[in-house]
C-alpha cells in the first residue's frame, strides 16, 4: 500500500515538471517568434514609392533601396502594365521619407562598373516639398560599363578615322613622308654643301687671319728690336725726332689717300688691323710709349633731348 | 696688304717719335689710364651720337675714379653721365646722377651740375625748380663765366615755356651775342632755334623762318637727327602760320612738306615721340596741335 502511494506522488512530481518545461518552451519560442517578426519590419510603418520603366532589366522584388547609401527600403513590386511599361513600387521606411522630396528621382546604380545593381533615391534641389505618399518617381539608370564602352566607341571612331586619313596622307609617296623625307634629304645635301663652302671660306678666312697675325707677330719682333736699339741710342734718337716727325707726316699723308679705299675692301681686313692695334698698343714695350689721354672735355649743349620733343 | 703694312709702319714711326716724350714724362697709374681711357672713350662715343655706350663709360670712369678717391674726376664723370642720360631723354635718371655728382664734391653745386639739373627738370616739366636752379646758377656766373650763354639759352627756354617770348627773345639774342666767334656750333644752333621760337610766338613769323633755316642748317652740319627733326616742325609750324596770316595763301604744301621731313628724319632716327608730334601735326591739317610749345 504504501509503495502504490509513493509511485502516485512520483507521477505527479513528472507532470508538474513536464508542464513547467512546456511552459518555459512556448514562452520562449513566442519571444523568438516576435524578435524574428519585429526584425523583418513587420510591424515597421513604411510609405510606398513607385516609378516607371522601360524594363525591368537589374530590378527585383527585395532590392534594396538606398538614400545616400543608407539602406531605407526594399522593391516591394515589380509588375508589367498593359502597354508595356514597367511598374515598380518600392517601400520605404517612414522615418526616412524627410529626404524624398517631390523632385527626387529615382536612379538605378551599380557599384563599381560591375558590380550588382542598386536603387538609389536621389532627392531634388527643392527641399521645401516632400514627395507624398505613394507618389510616382522619376527613373533613369546611371550609365554602365556598356554605356561607357559605347560612349568610348564614339569617342575613338572618328580619331581612328582620322588616323586613317593621316596615315593615308603620309604614306603617299608625293605628299607624304617618303616625299617629305626626301625634300628633307635633298635640303640635308644642300645644307652640306653649304656648309661645306663656308667650311672652306672659314678655313681660307682663318689662313689669311693667321697669316696676317703671323706677319704682325714678325713686325712686333722687329720692331721689339728696333726699340731696343732705339733705347741704346736715345740721345741720338731725340736728335733725329725731327727728321722722323717729317717722314711720318708724309706717310701719313700717303696713307690718307691709300688706307680709306683698302680699309673700305672689307670688314674683315678692318677688324684685323683694329686688332693689331690695339694688340700692338697694349703689348710692351709698345704701351709704354702710348700716353694716357687728356679729361674729357664734352662741348656745351643747352639743348639736350631731355623734353623728348615735347618743347622745341 | 700694303694698307696694313703701311699702318704698321706707321705705328713704328709713331712709336719712334713718342719715345722721346714718355721716356721724359712720368707713367700713369694703372688705374687712372683706365679711367682716362674710358672717359676718353666716352666722350668719344658721345661724339659719335652714342649715348647709352657713353653714359656706361662714364658711369665706368666715375667708378674708377672713385676708387683712387680722384673726387675731381668722379664729378666730371659724374656730369658727363647726365647729360648721356639727358640725350636720351632720360631726365628722372639724369637728376639721380646729379644728385649722385652734387653728393660726391666737397664743394656746394657746381654751375654745371645747375645747368644740368635746370635741363632735367624742364624737361620732366617742373619749371619752378628749374627756375630756381637757373637763379641759384646765374647768382655764381655773374655774368662773366664760360657757361654764360648757355644759362641765357636755359633762361630763355624757361621764359618761353612761360609765354613770355620777349623775354626769351632777349635771352637768347644775348646768348648768340656771347657765342659769336666761339667754337660753341651746338649752342649757337640752341640760339637760333629759340630765337626762331620765340619770335613765333611772339607773331613775328616772318622773322622766325630765316633763324629756324639757320639752326638746321648748323644741325645738319653737326649731323644731330633729333635737332634736325625738331627744327623742321618749328619750320611746318612757322610756314602754317605764315600761311595763314596770308602772306603766302599757298603754303600748304610747304608746310606739309616740312612735317614730312620731320617725320622721316624722326622715323630714320627712331625718336618715338617727335615722329608722333610730326604725324599729329601733318594729320593735324590746318589745326594747331594741343599742348605742342613752340
């Protein structure tokens, strides 16, 4: 008797349990249920959006939908209207929908050139007005990687024509580079045998200058000497100044009327003998013997051209 | 050849003869030949017409001169730069190295460096100053100093940028009168300009053109462009006068004729603002141009 009273005690023990643990279960998995609910957003308050495409290319139910990158929403619907257009509503969290103004536009993007397609909400320039609720948006899709390639394809068609044509000119044999290069060719030639003459008109210019300088070299030995010997024989000399003066003033009235017309041969034949001479006055003993000249005396000028014109 | 050798034995003998000198008279210094030789060569040059290479040697010479504290020779230098400077028109520069000369020397202004600065300032035209210097200049002439006539001249220019022609008129009267006999060309072409100008403005137009014809005459002679140029538009602007005074009703043609010339002498010889002044004039026709003083 008393074993059958304890196996009843027992008995009733394990149900309490079992109830307490079912309990705690479905406790526990109405709190899962809930978070799983709250999280998806049911219970979220959103406003639809919608707009029109040609296709529905890159657009699915459950794409994501951003502003300024932030997820705020998701494509609810994405339906085929009877002319064909393309409807697409999109929902977008309420508390998002500050930046949806009544300009926005709606812009399907993809991250990088090649990466997976976006919708991007891309509020317009007046901020004063928002979109209302279930208003219709404008659409466009920012230019992929084909739109990019068509855009380069244009871009290169005409300079690879171009390139065509140049190509085309320069190879023609009259006008074009063979032609050129051959003008080029007959101007190198000509040039040389420009150069070549001056060469020789140079080198026939260096020889006389060479032989003028050899010859003034030789004069400058003698007359070295000569003024050595004129030193020894100073006294005498000062005595025969006169005499010297005499014949210098009649070479020099012979070469009044025979310098002019020489030194009027060339430029050249002018600078040299400058070149002499003024070699000859600084080399000794030579510079010795030339005087510093007087201070400088300017004639008087009351006139000069300080008015530039202005008073005359 | 012979050309050379005869100069060569010419130099010889040149050599020859000048031994005796310099063996009796003392050797310069390195650095005082140096600048003698550049004021020489710049003077030379200034000669020649070329004032910016003269006004470099002088600038040179000063320098030199300065260096051996030759304070004589840096002021005459000194002197000699500015008025380069001032026949190149440029004034501003000019007074600079006048103030330059006036700080170097020991004394007070010399009546050069007066003179000079009284041209300067007339030209950048600040008369009261330039008066003012002829007065300071004309208080150390007394009237007996080589520079007499040339303070007459200035004081005549300064009388006619005044509008007192009679006055210039006797200043320079006075002046030619001082410069006869003198080898002073340039000067007594200064007198017979500003008594050609001045008897112009003063309405004697028929006595202006024999004095103008004679200021280019000895202009031409000393071959100095700017001057000649200047001379002929005194010469269009006497002949326009006179033409319009009706002495000679068919003048146009001369007095065209004279503004051209100046205009070619002024292109030849790139003075800027005359060839402007002579263009204006022959544009000009029968108008006076504005702001032109005779």
């Amino acid at each position: 008797m008393s074993l059958l009273i304890q196996h009843d005690s027992d008995a009733a023990a394990l149900r309490r349990g079992t109830r307490r643990f079912l309990f705690v279960a479905t406790l526990a998995m109405l709190a899962l249920i809930a978070a799983i609910v709250v999280r998806q957003g049911v219970f979220r308050q959103t406003t639809s959006y919608s707009f029109v495409t040609d296709s529905a290319q890159d657009i699915a139910k459950g794409q994501a939908v951003r502003i300024a990158g932030f997820r705020v929403g998701a494509v609810s619907n994405v339906s085929l209207k009877d002319d064909g257009q393309v409807v697409v509503i999109m929902e977008i969290d309420a508390d998002h929908m500050r930046f949806v103004t009544h300009d926005a536009r709606v812009e399907l993007r993809k991250e990088g050139l090649v990466g997976s397609p976006t919708l991007e909400i891309v509020p317009g320039p007046d901020k004063t007005r928002l979109a209302a609720a279930q208003a219709r948006l404008r659409f466009s899709r920012a230019e992929g990687l084909g739109a990019l390639a068509n855009q380069v394809r244009d871009e290169f068609v005409p300079i690879l024509k171009d390139i065509k044509v140049i190509t085309g000119v320069l190879a023609d044999p009259q006008k074009g580079l063979p032609g050129t290069l051959a003008q080029v060719r007959a101007s190198s030639e000509a040039l040389n045998t420009l150069l070549a003459n001056s060469n020789r008109q140079v080198n026939g210019i260096g020889g006389a200058a060479t032989r003028v300088l050899g010859k003034a070299e030789e004069d400058l030995s003698q007359l070295g000497q000569t003024l050595a010997a004129a030193n020894a024989r100073l006294p005498g000399l000062i005595d025969r100044t006169q005499q010297v003066l005499d014949h210098v003033e009649k070479i020099t009235a012979e070469a009044e009327i025979s310098v002019p017309p020489a030194l009027r041969e060339g430029g050249a034949a002018a600078a040299d003998v400058r070149e002499i001479v003024s070699g000859a006055r600084q080399a000794w003993p030579i510079r010795n013997f030339v005087n510093a000249p007087a201070p400088a005396k300017l004639k008087l000028d009351s006139d000069l051209r300080g008015e530039a014109g202005r008073a005359r | 050849m012979r050309a050379k050798t005869l100069l060569l034995a010419t130099l010889i003998l040149a050599g020859c003869a000048a031994a005796p000198n310099s063996a009796n008279s003392p050797t310069e210094p390195p650095r005082l030949k140096a600048a003698l030789e550049a004021e020489s060569d710049g003077a030379k040059r200034y000669g020649r017409g070329d004032y910016a290479a003269a006004a470099r040697r002088f600038d040179e010479a000063a320098r030199t001169y300065a260096s051996i504290d030759d304070t004589p020779g840096t002021v005459r230098n000194r002197l000699h730069q500015a008025r380069s400077e001032l026949a190149q028109g440029h004034a501003e520069a000019a007074l600079l190295t006048l103030e330059s000369a006036e700080r170097g020397s020991d004394a007070g202004p010399a009546l050069d460096t007066l003179l000079l600065k009284a041209q300067a300032q007339m030209a950048l035209d600040r008369q009261a100053a330039a008066q003012q210097n002829l007065a300071t200049a004309s208080g150390q002439c007394a009237g007996a100093c080589p520079q007499a006539a040339s303070l007459h001249l200035l004081q005549a220019r300064v009388a006619l940028a005044a509008n007192r022609a009679p006055d210039a008129l006797v200043q320079a009267e006075a002046a030619l009168k001082l410069l006869q006999g003198k080898d002073e060309a340039a000067e007594i072409g200064n007198a017979w300009r500003l008594i050609a100008a001045a008897r112009l403005a003063g309405g004697d137009a028929g006595g202006a053109l024999p004095a103008a014809q004679a200021a280019l005459e000895i202009d031409r002679r000393l071959a100095l462009p700017e001057k000649i140029a200047r001379d002929w538009l005194l010469i269009g602007d006497i002949r326009r006068k006179v033409m319009r005074s009706g002495i000679h009703s068919d003048g146009a043609d001369d007095t065209a004729a004279a503004y051209r010339r100046a205009l070619d002498v002024a292109n030849a010889a790139g003075l800027v603002d005359l060839a402007r002044l002579a263009t204006r004039a022959l544009a000009a026709g029968n108008e006076v141009p504005p702001g032109r003083k005779p």
